[in-house]
C-alpha cells in the first residue's frame, strides 16, 4: 500500500546498511546459514531500526544475536505460541524482541527492531539450520534476500561439502536473471562445491523482482550426489552416525492407488476445474501395469467402479471422461469415503504391487462421522499400517491439522494445496513424488546403536531419499554393522554395510559435530510429528535442548522412578539422578561433567543437560531437562526375548497419559 511505501521510505531515509552477507554451508545436506546485516542509524536522534528476513519452513533459528556499540546481546529461541505472546509484551515495553511468522509456500518471515543512538551502528546476526530434503532426485538450497535497499557490501556465499561425489549442481530462481548472470559464479570440484553471489550496488536494482529498494527474491542453489553403493552413504562422528539411504537402479514396483475426492460445494468454481485438470494428467502418467481407482464423496460416496481397475489406454480414456463430469454439491463425509477406499484396497491385494491412498479435500468433515478424533479411529484401524494414506488440503478453510494427524497416524503425510493458478501443478508435483515406489515394507537395522531416529518405512520412492541417525553406545565395536531388510517388485532384498570404526576418516572440526546436529534435527521434527498425533502430548510443547540451544518440545514432571530387578533404583527430579545398584549409590547433577555409569545390565550416562538410561538390552529411555522441565521420548531396541531379536519401538508418552490415574497418585518428594 501507499502507506507502506511512506513508512519504507522514511525508514530509508535514516538507515543505512554498510554490509549485508548470506554464508551458508552444507554439510552432507545438512545446511547452517548465517545472516549478518550491518546497519547504521543516520540520523542524529535515537532510532528504531528494524531486522525482517525470510528463512525456509523446515528450518529452524538455532542463533540470534544483536551487537550494539561493541557489547552483544544473545537472544533466546522459544517456541511459537509463548515467543509470539512474549513479542507482544515486549514491543509494547518498548524493548527489543523478534518474532517468526509464516509467509507465502515455502518460507518464514524473522523480524525484530532495536532503538539504535544517534550516528551509531547495530549488527544483527541470524544462524538457522535445515536438513535438505531429496526431491525428484535432487535438494533445493533456498536462500532469500531482501535487504530493503541497495548495499554496497552485499554478499552470498555457499559452500557445499559432501561424502559422494557431486554429480551435478545448478543455480537458479528470481535472482538468477540474465542481468545478474555474472555476478554468479560457481565452482565444482568432486564432492566440494562454491557458490558465490556478489552483485553490484546498481545489478540490486535490476532483477526480475528488484526495484529502487533493492534485491528482492531467491537463488536456489540445486545438486544431487553420486550413487555408486546401493547400501547407501553412512558417516560417523564422535560417536554418532547417520545413514543415507537411495537406492537407484531398482525395478519400480506397480501400484495399486485410488483417488478419493471431494466434490462438496466449497469445491465449487476453480477448484473442481483445477483438481479434473490434475487429475487428466495424473490418469495419464499411470503405468499400464498400475491399477486405479476413482471415489467421489460429499454428503455420499460414489464409486467410479466397484474395484480397481488395471491402468490400461482404453480404462485411462473412459476415467478421463469421467472425472469431466465431476460437478461440486453437497457436504463434506470424509469418514465414509476413506473407510471405502480402505475397502477396495483390501479387496484388492496383488503380490509385488504397491497400495496407496491419496485424500484430495478442502474442508472439514460435516456429514456422517464429523468427529475428526474419531475418524482417526477408524481409519487406522480399518488400514492397520498395511499402506499409506496421503492427505491433500486444497485452501485455508481446511483441517489441515486433522488432516495431518490422519497421514502421519497412516505412515504417509500431509501436504496443502495452495489456492493459486497453479493448484493443478501442484497436485501433479505432489503426485510424482509417490508415483514410483521401489522398495515396500523397509526396516533399517543398526547393531551397537542407540537413540535411533525412525527405521521403519512403509515405501521407498524413485528420486527421494531415507536418513537415518543415531549413537553408537556399544564402545567395543571394532566395525559398525548396517543392514536395511525391504521388498522390491519381485522379491525380499536386504543391503548390508560394515563400516571399519578403526579407520574412520579425519573431519575438519567446522564439520565434527553435523552427525550429532543430524540427530538431533530429526529427532526433534519426528518428536513434534508425534506430538501432532498424539493430543496428551501435543498440548505441553516447552522447550527442547538440542546443541546448546532452545528449540521446541515436551512436557514436564517433579520426579520419575524406575525399579529394575529387585535391587536397582533409578529416581530422576528436577535437580538431580540418584541411582543404587544394592551395594553402592551415587548421584548425578544436571549440568555437571559427563559421566557415565554402568553395573549388571544398567547403562547411565549424564552429557550436560542429556541423560539417557538403558535396563538390560530392551528398554531405553532418554530424559532430556531444560530449567526443570524433561521429556521422555519413543526409541528402538532388539527386544532380546523372541528368538528373532526384532527392532521394537519403547514409549513416547506423557505420564499422565499412561498412569491410570491422576501424576499426583504416583509420584513421591523423595525414595
């Protein structure tokens, strides 16, 4: 608006940014960036000076500091609700705070202010972090800019870092235009990769999305890696390590997918139209070998035929035909229409085929069963982790929270379609990310490992990509043993790695901890993820330590005890761990030197503010404090009294969640 423009003007007027530098570095897909903005008040009164930058959703601000006549000022990273509350307070105090909102697909938006004195100068200084995810068999590096005015010092450089080889690299987005070409350059080397951007003061001006105030846009930096060993890319680290796992060169598997999609009256208008666009060219990638299925549902549900057909030229025609005659009407009963889906899909099993599930609704359910927590019910039982269920949310009126809970409870995700010309495209986008499974039923086993990350997968997709992380606990293992179990088309596959810890490669420090920073990322996203699923977790989100700084997390409690045999008792409170073993005792306090304890079977260890126990060989829990709050969260371990020693999942649970009864009935001052 024109206000806006006044109020950006005026704010140009008395603020100049001498330096304004983006150095991101990638680590085995594991990007940190960091934002440094030097700016200077101008004027010779006081003035607020303002800080916004846009970062991408998947990542997270791991640092923030502000530097101002020479002394800085550490921020705190705090989760969403309680820093946006505290954000409030703050700018009506008058103090300094700053605060991550969601703009536009694929980015969020930092912004903070400070009152600056007259002619003098703040640095602003912003770290976030992001594990890149393998799409279309390549990552994205998405880094914007929009410094709100011409900056002589303006810098962006990348540097990529990988095990493989890099086996292609290219630069991309509104800020790689021909009238920028040549401040890009870029430089490939094996597995090492530099991108620098260095555009001049007047190329600021000039860009597709650029004008008088400067850049204004994002250079998307895309690779992909070598893939010479099917077993996958594995890296070790102070004592952690993470797998990645991307198969190429397999069989793809044929699947068996039905389309289940609501043409209730908010459907009405483009967004019918778009959906029977993507859906004329999704019919029309199915492979002849495929079989599919078309569900309408509003106030009922229709079925295109009774069971799934085979994907053949002719069947493709007569579906096309039919999805043009798909008119908008009626309520919303997404209970009925995925319970039918499941039916079919049972109805229909094929040996070396895949079944799939994809949800296409832009409202909440209103017809039928309209309770989401018991439409969760119902669809995870009727599909009891069979195959997956991919829910699409087309617009901003949808449940995409029920939505999501429902995909993740059903081993698929939860993707929302945004209401724009090209919802057609991104339908088909989303489409060809499951369009190709090559591996079914994947579970990824690691010996003398702990704290694992997931390790069992319903599908392996062509062009994605499987990680895994965890520690190493076992100190006695000469080589660290990796095997990953799964069906391909036509049989059961295993892949096996033995990596020598005796001659483990030499890491420059800047990269020793990523395995660690790895772990913790995907811990911490699976843990929310859970959270979403399960409502007695999900509703005590604090904070969560994760490499020294505070992200999100769990829930709290006073003191928790644990008896293992008859003689070992393990207390843990907000202050200190006590253990006994029935001949000596000893305690543990947060915060103090690691140390580590093992007797009969029972393995503690105290890192900082980590603690983590182990009770035999089949019960792991880990406890995390942050200023007196802990979590314990789902882990996996051999379970030792079956004969087949499987990898079964420990608890992720809120006690008052598992206790019958209230946290009080069972929990004590002291033992």
């Amino acid at each position: 608006s024109d206000t806006c423009k006044v109020r950006l003007r005026l704010f140009l007027n008395y603020v100049e940014i001498s330096s304004f530098h983006i150095n991101s570095t990638v680590t085995s897909r594991y990007a940190i960036t960091v934002i440094t903005s030097r700016v200077k008040n101008r004027h010779t009164d006081s003035k607020e000076i303002h800080f916004e930058v846009k970062i991408p959703k998947n990542a997270f601000i791991s640092k923030f500091r502000m530097t101002i006549e020479g002394k800085t000022y550490d921020g705190v990273v705090k989760e969403k609700e309680a820093a946006q509350q505290q954000y409030s307070e703050a700018v009506a105090r008058g103090e300094s705070a700053g605060v991550v909102s969601s703009v536009g697909r694929t980015l969020e938006e930092f912004k903070t202010s400070v009152t600056v004195a007259a002619l003098s100068k703040v640095t602003f200084e912003l770290t976030y972090e992001e594990l890149l995810q393998r799409r279309h068999g390549k990552y994205d590096l998405l880094i914007n800019a929009q410094p709100m005015q011409p900056v002589a010092d303006f810098k962006i450089d990348v540097y990529i870092k990988e095990n493989p080889d890099i086996s292609f690299l290219e630069v991309k987005g509104d800020l790689y235009t021909d009238e920028l070409a040549n401040a890009v350059t870029t430089t490939r080397s094996g597995k090492e990769a530099w991108i620098h951007f260095y555009p001049t003061s007047d190329q600021q001006t000039k860009c597709l999305r650029c004008t008088a105030d400067g850049l204004d846009g994002d250079l998307i930096i895309t690779y992909d890696v070598e893939r010479t060993n099917p077993n996958g890319d594995i890296q070790i680290m102070n004592d952690y390590f993470v797998h990645f796992f991307a198969p190429a060169n397999l069989v793809r598997i044929p699947k068996n997918v039905i389309f289940i999609i609501d043409r209730s009256g908010s459907m009405s208008g483009r967004k019918i139209q778009q959906t029977r666009s993507a859906l004329d060219h999704i019919l029309g990638d199915l492979d002849r070998d495929d079989h599919f299925g078309l569900i309408l549902f509003d106030s009922r549900v229709d079925v295109w035929k009774r069971e799934l057909i085979q994907a053949t030229s002719s069947n493709v025609n007569l579906a096309k035909q039919f999805v043009e005659t798909i008119q908008a009407r009626g309520a919303t009963n997404i209970n009925d229409a995925v319970l039918k889906g499941v039916a079919m899909l049972n109805k229909h099993q094929r040996e070396g085929s895949a079944s799939i599930l994809i949800l296409l609704t832009d409202g909440a359910p209103n017809e039928g069963e309209s309770d989401p927590a018991r439409i969760r019910v119902n669809v995870k039982e009727a599909i009891g982790g069979k195959f997956p269920l991919y829910s699409l949310g087309f617009g901003f009126d949808v449940n995409f929270d029920f939505l999501e809970k429902m995909a993740l409870e059903n081993s698929g995700l939860a993707r929302r379609i945004y209401e724009d010309s090209d919802a057609s495209d991104q339908l088909q986008g989303f489409y060809k990310e499951v369009a190709t499974p090559l591996l079914s039923d994947l579970e990824l086993l690691y010996e003398g490992a702990s704290n694992l990350t997931e390790t069992a997968y319903s599908m392996y997709y062509n062009g994605s990509e499987i990680i895994v992380a965890g520690e190493i606990t076992n100190n006695s293992l000469e080589s660290f043993k990796v095997e990953v179990v799964a069906f391909s088309r036509s049989n059961k596959v295993t892949y096996e790695e033995d990596v020598s810890l005796k001659a483990l490669p030499d890491v420059e420090p800047q990269h020793e901890n990523f395995t660690r920073r790895v772990w913790a990322y995907l811990k911490v996203k699976q843990l929310l993820k859970k959270e979403t699923t399960f409502p007695a977790i999900f509703s005590s989100i604090t904070e969560f330590s994760m490499n020294g700084e505070l992200t999100q997390s769990g829930t709290g409690f006073d003191q928790i005890a644990l008896h293992y045999k008859t003689d070992h008792h393990l207390s843990v409170s907000t202050a200190d761990i006590n253990f006994s073993d029935g001949q000596k005792a000893f305690r543990l306090v947060w915060g103090q030197v690691p140390t580590k304890h093992e007797a009969d079977g029972v393995s503690v260890n105290l890192r900082d503010c980590e603690l983590d126990v182990t009770l035999h060989l089949f019960c792991k829990v880990l406890f995390f404090n942050v200023n007196g709050c802990f979590i314990i969260f789902r882990s996996t371990a051999k379970d030792y009294r079956l004969s087949s020693a499987p990898i079964v999942g420990c608890w992720v649970v809120r006690l008052q969640f598992a206790l019958q009864g209230e946290l009080s009935d069972f929990t004590v001052a002291q033992l």
